[in-house]
C-alpha cells in the first residue's frame, strides 16, 4: 500500500513570520501514517525547516545547475544544504510563465536526484489540449522526455503530480473520474518505462482546485495517492483539515 501524500504548494505567498506561525500551529496536529509536505518560497526555507516537525518540507524550484553565473537561480545544493526534502519541478506556471521545457525539466530531474532531492514533477495539459482529445498524447510525452534516461533506485524518490492545467486555482476541479483516469493512466506509461513494481509503488498526485470539500472523493479513487495543494494549502486549518481528510479517505 502506497503511503499517501498532502503537499501544499504555498506559490510565492507568506512572509517569514506567517510562514513559522504556519508550522507551529500544524506540527503536532498533522495525521500519523501520511507525508504532509508543504512547498515553501525559496527565502523562507530554512526558517521552515527549523521548525518543522513533523512536516516535510520541499522547494518549488530550482536551477539544473549546481553553481555558477546564474544570476537569480536557486542552486540544488544550496536546498539540499537547507534540509529540504522535496523539490517541485516542472510546474506548469514555470513552464508558460518561464519558458521550462521538458528538456530543462529532465536536467532538473537529474540533478535532483544526484545530489538527493526528491522531484515533485507536474504534468498536465491544457484546456484546448483536453478539448482535442489529447490528454493521453500530452500526459505521455511529457512523462517521457521529463523522465528520459532518469533511472531511480527507490521509487519512493519521486512524486508524479497530474495538474491539468484548466483547473489550477480556477476554483473549477477536474471530476474525480476524470482525475483517476489521468492518474491510471500516468501509472501504465511509467509501467511500461520503469516496470510495473515501480509503478505500482510510486505515489501520484492529483493537484489543480483541491479543497476540503472534493478530496474525499479524490483521494478514494484507486489511483490518487494524494494532492497537491495551491489555495486550500495557504491556510493552516484548511491544511490540517486536508491531510486528516486525505487520511480518513485513503483506502488503497
Ligand atoms: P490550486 O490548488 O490553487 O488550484 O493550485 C494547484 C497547484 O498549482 C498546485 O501546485
């Protein structure tokens, strides 16, 4: 049974003082037997991770480089230096806002796991590209090039996160029948890259509107290890209510 997972991406919201005050009111009151992860900016993380219990905590992006003239850029051993666990990689906002392409995603990937961060990978199509019928021919490629020649040892070192891009915080939410389709399906083609063992262990993630109201229902869909959260995350009661949510509803 795949543990499951409530990671909030806090975006580039939360100043330093909202931020601790976020962890001191979650860290005893976070479910046993799920990974809540929260998603923090950049500048904030180490004081998040001091203070994170039993929260884990990732990054939201960062350069394919380790060091160098790039000016700006996050560097992978400056977060692993902070203690960070996760790190969120290919998010669609990165992608159309910052002109990330599966090639630059697939470094990332790489680097990641080299240095010992564990990649968050979004996917997800758009609005046109679901109306076309080409939510499978999307969600494969880019699985495909993100995932090029990336070999992992621990299935456990990955998160795969279905994020259709017409439902990110449009308050409109993929169905659960549409979300378990596109996540089962994000299972087959890693089945047939990386082997049915590693997919049937690795954790995918629905993310795009999750609130307290839709994930139950999402979260007992077979193939829905948790969410990824935006909004709802923001919140510290919304969050705590999240992850006991996803918990309760969690049968697989
Ligand atoms: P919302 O939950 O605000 O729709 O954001 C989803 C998201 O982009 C998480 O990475």
């Amino acid at each position: 049974m795949r543990k499951p997972v409530l990671a909030g991406n806090w975006k580039m919201n939360k100043t330093r003082d909202e931020a601790i005050s976020f962890v001191l009111q979650v860290n005893d009151k976070l479910p046993k037997g799920i990974d809540c992860i929260v998603c923090a900016p950049s500048i904030i993380l180490r004081d998040v991770v001091k203070r994170a219990d039993n929260l884990k905590i990732g990054a939201q992006n960062m350069c394919e480089a380790e060091k160098g003239a790039y000016t700006g850029e996050i560097s992978p051993l400056m977060l692993k230096d902070t203690n960070v666990e996760y790190v969120i990689l290919g998010h669609s906002e990165r992608r159309t806002m910052y002109n990330e392409t599966d090639e630059t995603v697939n470094l990332k990937i790489k680097k990641a796991l080299e240095v010992g961060l564990k990649p968050i990978l979004c996917i997800g199509e758009t609005l046109e590209e679901r109306e076309a019928a080409k939510t499978e021919e999307v969600l494969k490629r880019q699985i495909t090039l993100d995932f090029k020649g990336v070999s992992f040892d621990d299935p456990l070192d990955v998160i795969v996160a279905y994020e259709p891009i017409w439902a990110i915080g449009t308050g409109k939410s993929a169905t659960s029948a549409q979300a378990e389709e596109a996540c089962g399906y994000i299972r087959t083609v890693l089945s047939s890259i990386f082997g049915p063992k590693f997919a049937e262990e690795i954790r995918i993630l629905y993310g795009g509107s999750v609130n307290t109201a839709n994930i139950g229902e999402l979260a007992s869909q077979p193939d829905i290890d948790g969410g990824l959260v935006g909004g709802a995350s923001l919140d510290s009661g919304s969050f705590l209510e999240l992850c006991h949510a996803l918990k309760t509803n969690r049968k697989y």
